[in-house]
C-alpha cells in the first residue's frame, strides 16, 4: 500500500518473495498518480492599437494534461484548447495553442479581461488572473460647421 501517494511514486511495482522452499514474483503493476491542475504563469496586462495583434499566455501543469479555456469577460473564447484552433469574428481571428491565445486585427470591442482555466478531470480547475486588454483608437478630426 503507497498512502497518500504522490507524482514521484508513479511507476512499474511488483512483488518478490523467497523463502526456503521457493522464489515467485508477482506480475507488475503500474501506479499512475493523477495531480490536479496548477498554475505555473498567468496572462499580463497589455495594451495595443486597433488593428495590431496580441497574444495572451498562460501555463498550466497536471496528470493528465489539463484543457485549457480562455474567457474574456465572463464568457468563454475558446475552450479544450489542446491543439492550434482557429475562431473567427466579423473582424477578428483568435488563435489558440496550450497555452497561449492571439488576436489578430484587435477591434475596441475587445477591450476588457482575458483570463485562462486549467481543468483536467482531477480535483478543482485552476482559474488564472485575468489580465486587461486596452485597445488605443487613433484619433480622428471631425469638422465643425459655425
């Protein structure tokens, strides 16, 4: 019996045994310790002009692998992001792998909070800072009639 297991004594087990008469091993067994997701770097603030590009990243660690879901104010983006997935809007494309999100061709309706979480079927997601986009506009010259 391994009690309160941990990742390190995940491996190949079997049992020998010998005595006077004789010798046998046991078939063997293979512990796998499965460990919840944690947060190992969160995505940052950033600011960009409409238009450019920008990429979030966030890094989780856990056995299995966890899935990644990137939110942006409250509603999910993209979700079980465990290869490159491509979403596109009416202006912008969002890339995603593990651990990163872009956005290309960044529209003011952007501006807001973009945050990550790692779940993997194993104790409780783990849910990363958000961090806050600001999407600058170039000003414009507008005329006045007197």
């Amino acid at each position: 019996t391994i009690a309160d297991s941990i990742y390190t004594d995940a491996g190949v087990y079997s049992c020998h045994s010998i005595n006077v008469v004789d010798e046998v091993t046991s078939n063997e067994a293979t512990l796998v310790v499965e460990v919840s997701p944690a947060i190992s770097s969160h995505p940052v603030f950033q600011t960009r002009n409409m238009s450019d590009s920008v990429t979030f990243s966030c890094a989780s660690a856990g056995v299995p692998a966890p899935n990644i879901t990137w939110n942006t104010t409250g509603q999910a983006v993209i979700s079980n992001a465990t290869a490159n997935n491509v979403v596109s809007g009416s202006d912008s494309t969002l890339y995603t792998t593990r651990s990163e999100l872009t956005v290309s061709n960044v529209q003011k309706s952007y501006d807001g909070n973009f945050s990550c979480t790692a779940s993997n079927g194993v104790g409780s997601p783990a849910t990363f800072n958000p961090a806050t986009l600001t999407v600058q506009v170039k000003p414009t010259l507008v005329a006045v009639n007197k």
